[in-house]
C-alpha cells in the first residue's frame, strides 16, 4: 500500500447547501468529483493525525462504492480509526449517534435524504462535526471555496474494505472498524423511552405498520420494533435497503407514502401507522383516518413530554424552523417556556442544543428530534408516539383532537413547485422582495398584514447572521404566508409555498385544510404571480 497524490482540476458547482452537496449520480461518477470535494473537506478540517471519523451512509446506489474512496483518502491524511456501519449502512440519526458516544472527530454522511435513488437518481455527502450535528457555514463556505482552486488529491492505492464483516481491518497506519448499524442507537433509544410500557401494549394486540420505504430504517425498526419491542413479525413493510428504494420517492409525506395513508383509512386499519425516509432522519405519523402534520406533532410530543422517561425532568425550550406552523409556540408559551424561530437547517437548532437552550426541535419537512443527538430523528418521533399511545391508551385521533381543543388549531399546509426554471424562480422570489416594504397594514386574502419581510435570524448563542432566509408575510389574526428556495433539490429550483390559519373554534377543527387555506392560497399566488411566471397551474406536491 502506498499513499499517492493526485492531479486534479476544479469541478463547477461543489457548493454545500443546508443538507450538503447534492447532485445526480452521474456527477459524483465523474472521475475525481468525489475526491475533489473529500480532499477539501480534509483540507478544511486540517491536522486529522490519529482521529476518529465515522462513515455512513443510506445504502443508495453509489453508497459503498463512494465509502471505499473516503476510507482511502482518510487513511491518506492520517486519520487513527474509521467507524464504519455494516454494509456501509448508517442512518443520519445514527450517525449522529455514534458520533457522539465515541467522541468522534466527526462523521461522513452519504445520502440524498428524501430524493430519489438508483443510477440515474440523487446522491450527496454532509459532513457533521463533533457534537453529531451537521457542519456550520464557516466550515462549508471553506469546503466550497477550496474546491473552486483544488490541483491535487490525496489516497491510498489499498483494496477495498469488506463492509459486511464486524471487525478491524488495517489501511495504511488506519483501523476501519466495521460495527453493528443498529447496536449504538438502540441502546440509546432504550434510556429515553418506556420499553416495557411499549412492549405491553403490543402484547395487548395493538397493532402498527411502518413503512421503511426500502431505505435505510428498515434494519432498525426490524431490530427494535419487531425485535426488542416484540411487535408481530410484518409490522415493518419496505423493510430491505435498496440502492433505487425498490422505486419509492423515500419522502413520507401523505403524497409518496399514499399506500400507508390509504391503509389507515380503511374499515380494518391498523392502531396507528408511520413512515421514515431515505436516510432515517424524517417521519410521518398517521392514525387512523388522520395523518398528523409535523408541527402537531412537534407540538404534542412537547406537551406530553414527561410520559417518556428521557424527558420528565422538563423541557429547556423548543425550536422550529421559521416556515413551520407556529403550533409548538402555543405550547412552549403554556409551558413557559421560550420557542425559537430559526433558519431552515438543523445546524441552527444544533447551537441551541449545544449551549443548553432547547430539548425538542422540529421543520415542517416532517423533521422532529431532541437534544438526545444533534441530527432530527425519524424512528425516536415513532417510538415516542407509542409510548404516549401505550401511557395514554388513547387513539392517535383522539390525542389530536384533545390537543386542539386545548391549544387551538395551526391549519397548514406546504405547496412544492419543484424543477421550476431557475431564472423563473427567482423572478418570483424578485418580485416578493419589491412589494414587501408597501405591504404591512395592507389587506392580503381578507387578513390584515403586521409584518412582511425577508427573515433574518441573529443566532443567540454565537452571534452569527443568517440573512435571506425566506419571505415572511405575518397577519395581525396569526395567519402567514412564506416563501422560500428550497436547497435540497438536483434540478432546477423548487419554489416552497407555506400557508397558515389559526382556528380556536373546536367546531371547525374537523374542516378540510386545503379547503380552509383555499383564500391565501389565492392571495399567495395574485401577490406573487407565481402561476404565470412559472407557467405551473398548481403544485407539483401538496402536503
């Protein structure tokens, strides 16, 4: 074995978003496209001599062929020891996970998240720091201008590891030691829930499906559903890792896990049904004839947090992304308790986990997740519904609509323009920007606007400024209208439309959303012109 250097050019492109570099598996193919951007990550990160890296990744196509170089190259600047899951299969919660009970320098994450997989779908890298959560902009920015002026490589000329087997191997001065994918989180979701509780209702009949959509959940929640918790053998379905998830968009929403929805509307449905996404870091959580949006589910787990024994010392605050329903907001404010309004992005609510601000956090991407790791969390947001469905004895419905009663109803809902022609997109999100200072006082839909602007967040922990976060337009009566770019696409760019209403009235607390939100969508599309500037005459996905 030796260590080379290799000549390189710079690739075009190789700048990070909020979830890291995406882009087709055509592109990460490319000779010295992956390599280029490993090698200026390492050069970012600088002395790595005797560290500890950990890598994973979602068990997409190109995933074990791209952990084979990253082994190469880590071996290459000295790294001591490399973590790596069996088979190459990590989730990102698990990951993060590791990361922190082995005090890792960091870790690797090879995934594409929600999007498509297969040779002609999506792959991507993020790289998360010490704490498990993913890396600040400082050190992106760095990763993405290196790249721009890249000449060389570094890698070692050694054989691929075997993935499958436990165990140590050597390349060059460095241990790969491959571990058990589930082992670590497991362990760690025992300390935070009430297992026997779950186990007992199991064991009374209860039924569940969860969908794994043939990504990367399905070995944990064989292990843990079926395995520990004793749930009846077929309570997981989807449950293989496929490099194409078996054809599945691995998005749990109601649009792409419609086979769940249809199941739990039917006469003889499950208790309760769920579904995690590509790389194991989303949920969706459904009952029986109602599938509960990811800010009510935030907002229930926030205020029944003590059912679960991880969390009944009491929670420090609560977080949420600027486009996600103000529901949590109303419960941090019973509990007395502060809610933060942050970027899209875990990195933000990583800063406030760290410094002891918030226990729960969540996205309207039907991300939720604690300070337990630094990542959101697909399967803790699923065994935390059933321990408060086996504590309760109540219905998932049932939960809901007591909630509602109390708190009132945040109706909302998340309209997607995906692959929409760049230069349309931001024509859209230009003319937003020109209206905002004439809009406050203004009457947008029948609601009278208190605030419009472009969201700006101070993070309250390091000071740093995060600008140009998403068009907000608040009502004086709690509705709002927001628009943002998303970042996690590969074509084109995806226009994200936001609609919320309050409703304390129970009486309408049944209505259908998209019926209640019909008026500002109008409203949405006439202030933004989005449907003749896009040429699109409705969403390409409503959730």
């Amino acid at each position: 074995m030796t260590i080379q250097v290799i000549p390189t050019t710079p690739f075009s492109g190789q700048k990070p978003g909020t979830s890291g570099l995406r882009k087709k598996v055509t592109e990460f193919r490319q000779p010295g496209y992956l390599e280029n951007f490993v090698q200026a990550l390492f050069n970012t990160l600088g002395d790595c001599a005797g560290q500890t890296l950990v890598v994973g990744g979602d068990g997409r196509y190109f995933n074990r062929q791209a952990i084979q170089v990253i082994l190469r190259m880590a071996a290459a600047h000295g790294f001591g020891k490399v973590l790596v899951g069996r088979g190459g299969i990590l989730s990102t919660p698990a990951l993060s996970c590791v990361v922190r009970k082995h005090a890792a320098f960091g870790g690797i994450v090879l995934s594409a998240s929600h999007n498509p997989g297969g040779p002609d779908g999506d792959f991507g890298i993020k790289y998360n720091i010490g704490n498990g959560g993913p890396a600040p902009e400082r050190i992106t920015d760095e990763v993405y201008r290196l790249t721009q002026s890249i000449d060389t490589y570094r890698i070692s000329d050694a054989a691929d590891a075997n993935l499958d087997q436990l165990g140590t191997v050597r390349i060059e001065q460095m241990d790969v030691e491959v571990i058990d994918s589930v082992a670590d989180y497991a362990q760690l979701m025992q300390r935070l829930f009430d297992f026997d509780a779950i186990r007992a209702l199991f064991a009374r009949g209860f039924t569940m499906r969860f969908d794994a959509m043939s990504a990367v959940t399905g070995p944990y929640a064989h292990a843990i559903l079926e395995g520990i918790l004793g749930a009846p053998a077929g309570t997981v379905i989807h449950g293989e890792p496929l490099e194409d998830f078996g054809g599945h968009h691995p998005d749990p929403n109601p649009v792409n896990a419609a086979g769940l929805v249809a199941l739990m509307n039917a006469p003889h449905a499950p208790d309760f049904g769920a579904a995690s996404d590509g790389d194991g870091d989303r949920n969706m959580i459904v009952g029986r004839g109602i599938a509960v949006s990811p800010a009510d589910s935030l907002a229930i787990i926030a205020a029944n947090a003590a059912v679960a024994p991880g969390y009944r010392a009491g929670l420090k605050g609560i977080a949420r992304s600027m486009p996600t329903s103000a529901a949590p907001d109303r419960v941090a404010e019973a509990l007395g308790i502060k809610c933060y309004e942050t970027p899209t992005g875990w990195k933000y609510f990583g800063n406030l986990m760290d410094a002891g601000l918030v226990t729960l956090c969540g996205e309207e991407s039907y991300g939720t997740g604690s300070d337990h790791i630094r990542e959101k969390d697909g399967l803790w947001a699923v065994l935390f519904w059933l321990n408060l469905l086996a504590v309760s004895g109540k219905a998932v419905d049932t939960i809901v609509n007591e909630h509602w009663a109390r708190f009132g109803r945040n109706v909302y809902s998340r309209h997607d323009y995906e692959a929409v022609d760049s230069e349309a997109a931001h024509s859209v999100m230009r003319r937003l920007h020109a209206a905002l200072p004439g809009l406050a006082g203004t009457s947008v839909g029948g609601h009278t606007v208190a605030l419009a602007d472009d969201f700006a967040y101070t993070d309250p922990v390091d000071g740093s400024v995060s600008l140009g976060q998403g068009i907000r337009i608040v009502m004086t009566d709690g509705a709002r209208i927001v628009f943002r770019l998303s970042g996690t696409g590969t074509e084109g760019a995806t226009i994200r439309l936001y609609l919320e209403l309050y409703e304390a009235d129970p009486a309408r607390h049944g209505l259908e959303a998209q019926a209640m939100l019909a008026g500002l969508a109008q409203a949405a599309d006439e202030l933004a012109q989005l449907k003749a500037t896009t040429g699109r005459q409705a969403p390409s996905v409503v959730t």
